[in-house]
C-alpha cells in the first residue's frame, strides 16, 4: 500500500507514516483486561542490542503474563519482551533488536493545546493511521497530572500506541473510548529517567548535527570544576570502554605527519572490523605494533605489540564518542607527557618490588574539540601487573589511562567518577550514557 492511499499526504499524516517503524504490536499471554489482547508501544531508546518500549501497563499486567513484542518489518514474528519496570498505567518493556531494524528518535513534541488535530497509529492490532476524516482533538489537558483528554473514537487495542499532532508524538493511549485518556510525552520522559533508564527521543524539529549548548553556556560551565571533570572523564571512557552502535570507521584527517618512510599508515589493520559494534579500546589496538618485552611474570621475553613514543610519528582524526558528537584525537601528540611514558613503561626489576604495579607499553593521546574542556592530555596502557605483597601477581589485559601520575584509571574508576560528578551537579543515575545524555543536553533550571 502506498503512503497515500489511505490518507492525503498532509504534514501530519506524512509524519505519522514515518513514524511506524517507531510503533510495536504489544501482546501478553494474560493482560489485565479480557477483553483487550493486543496493545501497542513505540521505542524510546536504544542500545546495540536492544529496544526499550513505553506501552500501557494495563496491556501487560495479568498474573503471571508474557509479553511480546512485533515490529512493522515483520509483523508475524513475536519478540519476547521483559517488563523492566512499572508505574501507575506505564511499563518499560526491553526487546531484542532485530537485525538491521532502524527508527526515528526525533518524533516527539512538547508543544500542543486545546483543540489541537490529532491522530494514533496502532487500531486492531495493525500499524493503521488514523485517516483524515477521523482525526480526534484535544479537549482538555490536566497539568498535574500531565494526562491529556482526547474527544476521539479511540477502539480497544490501542492502548500503548501514540497521539501525535501535526508536529510529533504528544503522548500514549492508556483508556480508550470516545472521551480517551493519553498520558503525556512529558510524564513518559520524567518516568523512564527515574526508572535510571534512557528516554532518547527528540523533538520533530530537532537538527540531529546541531549543538545543544549553547556557547555561552559552554563558557559558564567551563567554570564549574565538577562539569570540566565530567565532560573529561566522559570522553576518555568513550575511548576506552564504550561501545557504539553507529560507529563509522575512523578516517585519518588531512595533513599527518607519519615520520617514517616506512609507514603508511592507514588503519587498515582492522579493514575487517564491524566498526558499527566495535568495542571500546578497539580503536587504540590499531596503533600497535608487533615487538617482545621482558614479562615479569614468567621472566622471559614474550612477543606483544606496542606502539613507538616519538614526537614525529603521530595520527589525528576523528571519532565519535558518548557526548553525542565527535572528537579529535591524536595519537603522539608532539607535546606529549613523554617523560610520563618513560615513567610507567615495564621495569625488568618491578617483580622485585612487593606492592607495586609494573605497567605495559603506553602512547600520549589528545582529545581535541570537547565543548568544556578543549582538548585534554592523556597516556594509555594495554594493561598491567600488581604485585602483592605475599609475592602473588594480578596481571590485567584491558586499556588503562593515567592523567599526569603513574596511578591508573580503568573501568570501575571512570565510571566511579562519572557517577559522582553527575551526582554533585544534578544529573545523577548509573547508566553512563544516560548521563552523558543529560549533560549533552543539559539545561540549567
């Protein structure tokens, strides 16, 4: 069926069919209301994996009920579907992403009012869109509650599904009827992040390349340590630790200076790479190269790979991080904390020293075109050994950074901090990119 067929191509109604791939059929094996088997939802966030879906609680409720989920894409296949959490007539389900599957973020809007043309995708268990002879309208908003009165003929099996305007989604259906009830976008979005899960639409209106904050803003919290901290320590976990789902594989920006006349350096040492899931710290291993080092562990020299400090052989490109743009990176930058390098590469003899760490191959790195900070100077290392005092070894094979001392950073520390300094300015959680999203979007109250 074409996109006009069943309704005239008007602004909302366009936006309405560009919108289906967002919606979900929703069916439990034993909801709350007999008569209502099937419901719908739409997707509110993402992760590589992963769809979280708002639907209406009521659809899902039922003792002992299993929920399912199907796509537009195919309608016929059923998604199990774990209902992550709950509050008065809304759940948060969690579904494997089908391969390949995309959608649209920006869909949302928060501006609507009285009187306002609207319609609903999701009736008899199909994606159908309300047709222009059938559009509803809002007749009352109750602010507290942030429930939206709806004059429409709104039939059982919709709940879960949206209400847009002309100009994006306004809320979800939670009672049908011809006096329906919606529940706002606005209550949904409060109620997912309290959840300490990601709400990740936008508004139709939204530029998805443009800057959230503004610069003069950038320069007021520029001021504010806890925000400096946070935007860098946000950043360097992005290098090391997060893992993109529309990662593009690294170019290396004009004017590199490779040094060597037998280098030609090009990343292709990961041609073979799924860059869109590549994990953290994939990035930093395409700088390695084959070498052997003195292992204090087993006392032998054993082939590895490191890359050669040297002030004239560096990269510089871009690559996207969890702020939700890219950042510069180079590698060897010329004013390197080289003499950091010297500090904490191997010591043949550090076995000797109980309760100290021996520290493997490490490079400088930049990270340049960060809002707050600028750019900011780190070195990183593929791991570690500590040694005991007892004379028993832990020896560690994942990417560490250091910040101007020999005392490394890895994951549980940067995620320690990220969650301390989001704590301090208000946009707590535990979910790092649902903190980097609130500091990407950040708004003082």
């Amino acid at each position: 069926m074409s996109c006009g067929s069943a309704f005239s191509k008007t602004t909302g109604a366009q936006l309405a069919y560009d919108l289906k791939s967002n919606i979900v059929r929703v069916t439990s094996t034993n909801n709350c209301e007999a008569d209502d088997d099937n419901g719908f939802g739409f997707i509110v966030s993402e992760t590589c994996d992963h769809f979280y879906i708002i639907t209406a609680y009521h659809v899902v409720c039922g003792p002992d009920a299993e929920a399912f989920v199907s796509f537009i894409s195919d309608q016929n296949q059923k998604y199990p579907a774990v209902i992550k959490n709950s509050y008065a007539d809304m759940a948060l389900l969690k579904v494997e992403r089908p391969a390949g599957y995309t959608w649209n973020p920006y869909s949302l809007t928060a501006n609507y009012k009285k009187r306002d043309k609207l319609r609903i995708i999701g009736k008899e268990g199909a994606w159908r869109i309300t047709t222009d002879d059938q559009l509803g309208k809002i007749v009352g908003i109750d602010e507290v509650n942030k429930e939206i009165k709806i004059q429409m003929a709104v039939a059982k099996g919709s709940s879960g599904g949206p209400v847009l305007n002309s100009t994006g989604i306004i809320g979800m259906v939670v009672r049908s009827g011809d006096l329906a009830t919606v529940i706002s976008i606005e209550a949904i979005a409060r109620q997912v992040r309290e959840w300490d899960y990601r709400f990740q639409l936008e508004a139709t209106n939204v530029d998805p390349s443009g800057v959230r904050i503004s610069t003069a803003q950038v320069r007021k919290l520029g001021s504010d340590s806890n925000f400096v901290e946070l935007e860098k320590f946000l950043a360097i976990y992005s290098i090391l630790y997060w893992q993109s789902c529309n990662q593009n594989m690294p170019e290396v920006r004009p004017g590199n200076n490779f040094g060597r006349s037998d280098q030609n350096f090009d990343l292709s040492c990961y041609y073979g790479t799924d860059w869109e899931h590549a994990p953290g710290g994939i990035l930093l291993d395409c700088f390695l190269e084959p070498t052997t080092v003195y292992n204090p562990v087993t006392g032998e020299e054993v082939e590895t790979t490191q890359l050669i400090a040297n002030e004239d052989y560096w990269y510089n490109f871009n690559w996207d991080v969890i702020l939700g743009y890219p950042v510069e990176i180079t590698v060897n930058p010329q004013h390197g904390d080289y003499n950091l390098i010297d500090d904490i590469v191997i010591d043949e003899n550090c076995q000797e020293a109980t309760g100290e760490s021996c520290y493997y191959p490490s490079y400088a790195l930049e990270l340049g075109g960060l809002w707050v900070n600028s750019s900011i100077e780190l070195v990183v290392s593929r791991g570690y050994t500590f040694w005991y005092p007892d004379g028993n070894a832990d020896s560690k094979d994942h990417w560490v950074v250091y910040l101007g001392s020999r005392e490394h950073l890895g994951y549980e520390d940067l995620r320690s901090e990220i969650i301390e300094r989001a704590r301090i300015i208000g946009i707590g959680g535990t979910d790092i990119e649902q903190i980097a999203w609130r500091f990407y979007t950040y708004e003082e109250e």
